[in-house]
C-alpha cells in the first residue's frame, strides 16, 4: 500500500480536524444554550409556586418524588 506522502496530505487532515472540532464545539454550544433555557425555566417556576419532579431509580424502579419549594418575592 502506498502512503500519502505529499506535503499538502497532512494540512488537509488537520483542516478537516479543526473542522470536525469547530462543528462540535458549536453542537455542543446548542445544547448547553438548551440546558440553560431550561434550567432557567424550572428555577422561574419554583420562585413563583412548590413544583415535585417524580424519578423513577433505574437500579431499584422506585419512585422518587423531590419537592422543592421557593419563596419569590411578589413583583407587580
């Protein structure tokens, strides 16, 4: 089999890379932004009214319920 030698192969592979990288990093920044948006939904929502989040342990198959309650301050 006959490698690629040329002085040019191995800057297309590292242009590529960074490529791959960049699109990644930019993925990876879409779903952090997600996250946020709804992070940020859920703490808005405690502030204002008691919420319970229900989760099922995926050892044992029992419920756990979490209730969180927050105090808000009244805005008009």
């Amino acid at each position: 089999m006959v490698k690629d030698n040329r002085p040019g192969a191995a800057g297309r592979d590292r242009a590529l890379d960074f490529e791959d990288i960049k699109r990644r990093l930019d993925m990876l920044d879409q779903r952090l932004d997600s996250i946020d948006s709804v992070v940020t939904a859920v703490v808005e929502r405690v502030m204002n009214q008691p919420i319970s989040l229900i989760i099922t342990c995926p050892n044992c198959r029992k419920n756990i319920e979490v209730s969180i309650i927050g105090k808000g301050k009244p805005t008009l």
